[in-house]
C-alpha cells in the first residue's frame, strides 16, 4: 500500500507536504469520530437491555456508518473489502436482534474494548505526535528566524545561531518523519484493527446464538475468508511497517545529496524550496517563503495553500550574483530590468547552490531559445548530448556504493563481537545503532531512548549510515554487548524497572535504560578488603590487554602460584558477581613475589577474552598489537603495578587500567562513577588519557576522549596530552589529538610548544600533522569561516594518518 505522505515531501516540509499532513490529520479526527460513536452506540446497546432492540439497530447503523468511512473517493481493494465485509456483518446482526441479550457481555470485550485501545493507544499517540510535531515546526521557525537575522559582524552570534538552526534542522526532521511515521502507520493499521474487532464479535455469535445456527450455515465459510484476509492485512501492514522503519536513513540521503533532495530530481521543478525574501515595502522586511524555478519563471508562494505568485515571468531577462553588501549572510540577488529582488538561503552551501541552479536555468533558457527553430536532427543531437552530460554530472550518484560495501562490512564484523547480534538494551534482533562512548549496538527504538538522554551519557551514532573513523571502531571491537551487559546488568533486580523486550513499549524501554545507564541500579560495587571466604585481600592489580585468551593461560600454566580451577571458583565466585573483571586471586611471597599459601592478591581484567583474538578472526589491526609480554601470573609485566587495597576506588582502577589498555575494566571504572578526568597526585598530576599515550594505545585515548576526556588538562610541568604524544613520538595519537581540536600553541615549564618539540626530535611527521593543522587555523581565522580551500587538503592528510596508525603503524615507527 502507499503511503498516505510521502517520507521525501516531508523532509522539504514543502506546502504539498503541509496540506497531505492536513488531510491525514482530518481523516485520523474523521476516522476518531467514528469510532468513537460506534463505541457509545455498542456501550448503549448494552446498557439499555430493555431497549435492546433500538439499542441494537443503532449499533447496526454505526457499523454501516463505519462501512461507509471506507467508501472514499481513493478506493483500494482492501477497503472495498472492509467496506464489503462490515455491510455483510450488520445485514446478519439485523437477523439476530431477538438473541441480543446473550451477547452483552461478549459485546462488551470484543467491541468496546478494542475500539477504546485503539483510539486511547493508536489515535492518541497520533494526536500527542501532532501536538510535539507542531512544537518543534514553531521552533524550527524560531531558529530560522534567528539564524537569518544574525549579524554579519557578530561572529560567535551568527556561529550560535547557525548551530541551533542545525540542530533544530537535524531534530524537525526526525520529528516529521516520526510523525508521518505514526500517521501512515495508524492509516495502515485501521482496516485490520475494524476487520478484527467486527470479526471477533461475529465469532462470538457463532459460538453463543446456537439459535442462530441456521445463518451462519451460510456466513460461516464467509467469516473464514476474513479471517484470512484480516491476517493478510495484518502481514501486509506488519511488512509496511518495516519497510518504513528506515524512514530516518532519508535524513542521511538528504545529507549526502546535499541540502535539497531536489538536486537529483530529473523531473519537475529545475529548483525550489525555502528562501528568505526582502520585501518591497518602506519597512525592508524579511519573510520566508517556498520558492520554485521552473519553465523560465520564478515563483513563490506561502507554506499554506495560497497560489503561487510569480516573481519573474522570464528569466532570460535576469541575471543573479551574490550579495555581500549588506548585513544579512548568505545573501543573493536577482537581477531584472525593472526591480531587483534580494533572497537569503540558510548556509552558505545553499546560497550557491541556488545561485547555480538559477544561472544554469537562466543558461538553459538561452539554449533552448536559440535552438528552437533547428532541425529535428539537431535536437535529438542536443537531447543526446545533454543526456550525456547529465551522465557525466550524475557519476557521483553510484559514489555512496563503495561507502556502503564499506558499511555492510563494518556491520558485519561488529555483528561478529560477542553480544552484538542482538540490541544491547532489549535483545532485538539485527541492530544497526551504536552508542560508541558505551561500545554496544543498539535496535532504532532503544538508540532513540539513549539520544534523548544527551550525548553526555550515551552518543549514538549509524553502523551503516555513519562515517566511523579507524579507532572508534577499534574502540567498539574490544567491548561489545556482553561485556557492558556484565556491568551494567549485574544484579538485575526487576523490581526496580521491567527488563526491556523487543515488543515492549517506549515508557518500559526508556525505565528500563534509565535505571539501567543513569541511574546504574545494576551496577555491582567494587569488592572490598575481604574475600567471600574471609580472607584478607592486600593488593590488586590489572591484567595487561595481551593476545592470548584466559583459556590459554590456564591451560599453559602448570604452576602452583595460581590457584586452581576448582579452588579458584569458590574463592572468587562471590567477587565475580560484584566485579565484572575479577578473574584470579594469587597469593604472594617474599622471594618470587607469588605464593600459594593463603589468596590475597586480587587481580582485574583477565575473564574477558582479549580482543585480539577478535581481531584476527576480523582482520582488524591493532597498533598495539606488537605487546609480547606473558600471561603467567608471576610474570609482572602481565599486569600493572600491585597497589594496596586502601588505593582501590574508580579513579585509581581508571588509571590502573588505561595503563594497562584495558578497555573492559576502564568501562567498569567508569560506571562505578570514575572521573575520566581525575589528577593523579602520586604520578606527576597525570590525567588518565596521559597515562594512555604513554602505552600508545588509540583505542584507549579514543574511549576516554569519547567519555569527556579533556585535552586542555595539564601535568606538573604544563605539558598537556599533545605534548606527551610529541615527545614521545605517538603520531596517530598525535593526529587524533589534532582532529579533535587540541591546543597546539601551549608552553611547557620549559617554554616548549608541541611543534618546537617535534622539530627538536627531528620528527617528520608530527611536524607535518602540527604545521598543517596550525595553517588551517590560521585561514580559518582569515577567511571568517570554516570553508576554506585547505579544508579538503588538511581531512585528506589527516586521514591518510589515520588510517595509517591504524593499519599500518610500523610505518609511522620512527628507527
């Protein structure tokens, strides 16, 4: 079935899109209506028990009435059978007036009730769609409005104003697909919702009015068919809904083809959509209007219904150019003999797109005048050309296919990681969205409750609508749904909020994700100085990230210094439940450091497999990937440092495990409440993303900055984490940092900069990243904004670097 508003429209919010949404809008209240009075009519059918006769025949009069709602002017086959069918059903009630009585009850669970769910469920969450739609239009206006009148003068006004307008550009839209969404959704479940309530209470006749035999020898085999039909429209309206479930990735293809879905469109207008215009009066007003360039003629209208005026009935007789005169940005002006008219785009991209689309209209109008008295021959010629041209122009159209292999791939080996299969949140199968600061994958319904929590708490982004840079997706590799799952979802108590399913509704979804991330209702807490046995625990540690899995090194290791499978499940089963990452409890001794005597020393992160091992099964490469050491718990070079007991809080186990590029026991850190920002007096005032350029790990740097790592933060000699990376020669962490906007120009004690310290150590490539970074700077500054010419340049170098660290980091290893 077709949609009753068309996704694309809707994304224009185009005057055609505004009267279809007012249509819909009037059918739903139509539809409303009348289900709401077939309701009363079957509620007074009961009540009225004397009166049952009348009762009954106004009840057979709403349902003929509701026949005739189908009876519209655009007639589908499946509403000429509900239509059909709900005749056919009021003609057999009239024939059963006299068993009325019998069917009340029945009457009551099979009629009322449904229609009263639909209309309280499905209509109302329409309406309450319209009402935060209609909010969100006025705000998007506002912001409009604000983003027009900013002054040229007034940089940081104008920077404000053009991001609130992004954001309420990126937000309008998401809200008027969901609201289309609702309605074409409500529009396709009504004929299946009125086929299965009437159908149920014709069944229940058949069941009670055993007097009624005699009739439904002939209506029986009729029902039967419903029912079919019913489950053919229920299939038919469950693969409608899925289809539209994508409605968001048109906000993406809006984005890639460029601001104006239009610009692809070989038919219809050669441009149109909304432009601010100054008008004519004394006043100099600017109002927004919808404006079209097609068939030589510029033309706007309001977004109501209003006809089109015509601004410029020739547009040979124009010439357009770009005005900067005055104070209003993104200006352009249209040039006639008699009046000029000076029209405002919302960016800078879309001032000259329009001013293209209107010099290419004005060109094609000389063409076409010029060649109308030619041959048949020579148009064919210039017809043919033409669709040459517009071959050559549309190359970039197939561009997105690579990008989408790349994507299928990407998905692909998320999908691989443990957990990931299904949504993080509700367990729904085949998600595609990801929260990357949490490293899970989320369904559409729960990644929609984590972005109305803020990007503080969760960040979501497309698997496959997204661009992802090397290291998020590194990031994402060495988590993964079961590992956040055992955090987060440690000692689940239901009582506190309903485990989310894939059917469940959005009030039990956003509870359970609540309690779940916010709130961390789940969350064990870390163990304390004693064991569940009793024993008194001393030191802990964390387990270096290295190749080989826990079952290798239990395998491998023939010691005694670690205790045993069995033993080891009984000392450590009640720290388990507590903390995700407590794998082995060994004991020390004075002369080898381990013992076997009494367990005493508690040791994080060596449950989880290493995600090495998933890296090699799918091929992602690891700059980090070169570590040798050992994983026998006497060697101590398989874990950091051994702190006392009394040091283990969030923050110290933060640090402790970005020393050790734990990613798992970093994520648990940060769940038990860690400062991803928190100053270790006892190690220089390092921060802990200081700690991880010292290891060299990307994905490390990577989760912290994605968590709200700062990169302005410095140590006891003012070096911040750029100057770290300098020096000690990081380059990806270094092109990570740069991407990411950190301060080139700040001095050490040693009134050293990150440039003066690469160019000290002679490195080549860190002196190019901060050179080139420090010159885009430079013309930003220059040109007053961010398109400047070294733009493409400075993100082509920048990610040939990325992709380097990545992949191929021996070759930014400096001999």
């Amino acid at each position: 079935m077709k949609c009753t508003i068309d996704f694309k429209e809707c994304l224009k919010d185009s005057p055609k899109f505004r009267a279809s949404l007012e249509e819909s809008e009037q059918d739903v209240d139509n539809l409303e209506c009348r289900l709401e009075r077939l309701v009363k009519l079957c509620t007074a059918m009961i009540d009225t028990g004397k009166t049952f006769s009348t009762a009954t025949g106004g009840f057979i009069v709403g349902v003929r009435d509701l026949a005739s709602y189908f009876h519209d002017d655009n007639l589908t086959s499946d509403d000429k059978k509900v239509a059909s069918s709900l005749n056919r059903f009021a003609h057999a009630m009239s024939e059963m007036l006299k068993y009325f009585t019998i069917l009340m009850d029945q009457a009551h669970r099979s009629v009322c009730k449904n229609l009263n769910n639909f209309i309280k469920n499905d209509i109302k969450k329409v309406k309450e769609m319209k009402k935060h739609f209609e909010k969100i239009s006025d705000d998007m206006d506002g912001a409009l409005i604000r983003n027009s009148q900013a002054p040229r003068t007034k940089t940081q006004e104008c920077e404000e104003a053009h991001n609130v307008l992004t954001a309420m550009k990126s937000c309008f839209a998401h809200t008027s697909l969901d609201y289309v969404f609702q309605l074409n959704v409500l529009h396709s479940k009504k004929k299946f919702e009125v086929l299965d309530t009437m159908l149920s209470f014709m069944h229940a006749q058949n069941t009670f009015f055993h007097q009624g035999d005699d009739l439904f020898v002939d209506l029986e085999p009729y029902m039967k068919d419903i029912a079919a039909q019913v489950e053919e429209l229920s299939t038919k309206a469950k693969e409608e809904r899925k289809e539209m479930e994508g409605r968001h990735t048109l906000v993406q293809q809006k984005e890639l083809l460029g601001s104006d879905s239009s610009k692809v469109e070989k038919e219809g207008p050669d441009i149109e959509g909304y432009l601010f215009r100054r008008t004519s009066n004394a006043f100099r007003t600017w109002v927004r209007r919808w404006f079209i360039v097609e068939n030589r003629q510029l033309t706007y209208r309001k977004r109501s219904k209003d006809s089109l005026t015509v601004m410029e009935d020739d547009l040979r007789l124009c010439s357009v150019k770009p005005v900067i005169e005055i104070d209003r940005r993104f200006c352009f002006e249209v040039m006639s003999p008699t009046r000029n008219h000076v029209m405002q785009a919302d960016s800078d991209a879309d001032c000259q797109f329009w001013i293209s689309a209107i010099q290419q209209s004005i060109n094609r109008a000389y063409r076409e005048t010029m060649h109308a008295q030619e041959s048949l021959d020579e148009q064919e010629s210039s017809t043919s050309n033409g669709g040459n041209a517009d071959t050559e122009n549309g190359n970039p159209s197939p561009a997105p296919q690579p990008k989408q292999s790349k994507s299928q791939i990407r998905l692909t080996q998320l999908m691989s990681i443990p957990g990931n299969d299904v949504c993080c949140d509700c367990r729904s199968p085949q998600p595609c969205w990801a929260s990357i600061n949490l490293g899970i994958i989320l369904c559409i319904e729960c990644s929609g409750i984590h972005r109305s929590f803020g990007v503080h708490l969760s960040k979501v982004r497309s698997v496959m609508l997204d661009a992802w840079e090397p290291e998020l997706v590194k990031v994402m590799a060495e988590l993964g749904n079961d590992v956040i799952n055992r955090v987060y979802e440690a000692h689940v108590d239901e009582t506190i909020a309903t485990r989310a399913t894939p059917d469940c509704n959005r009030c039990v979804r956003e509870a359970w994700i609540r309690a779940k991330y916010v709130d961390k209702s789940f969350v064990s807490r870390l163990p304390g100085p004693k064991n569940q046995t009793g024993n008194k625990i001393r030191s802990w540690s964390v387990r270096k990230k290295t190749k080989k899995s826990l079952q290798s090194i239990v395998k491998e290791d023939s010691k005694e210094d670690v205790i045993s499978q069995s033993d080891s499940d009984d000392v450590t089963s009640g720290l388990m439940e507590a903390v995700l990452s407590v794998s082995s409890i060994c004991t020390k001794d004075s002369d080898s450091g381990l013992g076997s005597s009494s367990p005493d020393v508690l040791v994080f992160g060596t449950d989880i497999q290493s995600v090495a091992d998933f890296n090699k099964s799918l091929d992602f490469e690891s700059s980090e990937d070169s570590s040798t050491e050992t994983d026998d718990c006497e060697d101590r070079k398989s874990t950091t440092s051994w702190e006392d007991m009394s040091k283990l809080d969030p923050n110290m186990l933060l640090y402790k495990a970005t020393e050790a590029r734990n990613l798992p026991v970093m994520l648990e850190a940060l769940a038990h409440g860690a400062d991803p920002n928190w100053v270790n007096i006892d190690d220089d005032n390092k921060t802990p993303i200081m700690k991880a350029v010292e290891t060299g790990s990307l994905s490390a740097c990577e989760f912290l900055l994605l968590n709200g790592a700062k990169l302005d933060r410095t140590d006891c000699h003012n070096r911040t984490p750029l100057h770290h990376a300098t020096m000690l020669g990081h380059t990806g962490q270094v092109c990570q940092f740069l991407k990411r906007g950190a301060n080139q120009n700040a001095n050490d004690d040693e009134g050293r900069d990150p440039l003066k310290i690469a160019v000290e150590s002679a490195n080549a490539d860190i002196v190019t990243l901060l050179r080139l970074s420090k010159l885009n700077e430079e013309m930003k500054e220059a040109d007053g904004y961010s398109g400047n010419p070294s733009d493409e340049t400075f993100q082509d170098v920048f990610r040939d670097f990325t992709n380097m660290a990545s992949n191929n980091p021996e070759k930014l290893k400096r001999k």
